[in-house]
C-alpha cells in the first residue's frame, strides 16, 4: 500500500472510527472516496486513511479487493 493513492469503493466496507475517545466500526458506503495517509502500520494491516475530512482505518486487503485506484490519468480523462 503506498500512502497519496486514492480508491473509489464499489461496496460497503467496515473501517475503525475514533468517537468519543472509542474505536468503533464505521461503514464506508460504496461510491466513497477514500486516500491512504500512511500504513499499513507496523504488525498490522491496517492503513490510515482519509474519508470525508476523517481520518478512520481499513485492512489495505479491503482497498484492493473492494476499491478501484483513481489514478490521475483516470481523473483527468
């Protein structure tokens, strides 16, 4: 997983929330954007990653199975 790439869900995927000082699971609709911030982290598979102006975590597994990588030739073309 390399940080600064973007994926565009095509399903509903769980990510890890941080509310009221708990971890809580979250679901990212599909069609959402997400961009990798850092990760995956160290004895781990979970990335940083930035949905909506919030930082939650997602297994990269998630990004590659259920998101396509918006690369800048898609977003231009």
């Amino acid at each position: 997983m390399v940080t600064g790439k973007r994926f565009q869900l095509t399903t509903s995927t769980l990510a890890l929330d941080t509310i009221e000082g708990k971890r809580v699971a979250v679901s990212v609709p599909a069609e959402a954007v997400v961009k990798v911030v850092s990760g995956p982290r160290e004895g781990s598979e979970l990335v940083d990653v930035l949905w909506e102006g919030r930082m939650v975590l997602m297994f990269g597994i998630d990004l590659d199975v259920r998101g396509i990588e918006i690369t800048e030739h898609a977003a231009t073309a």
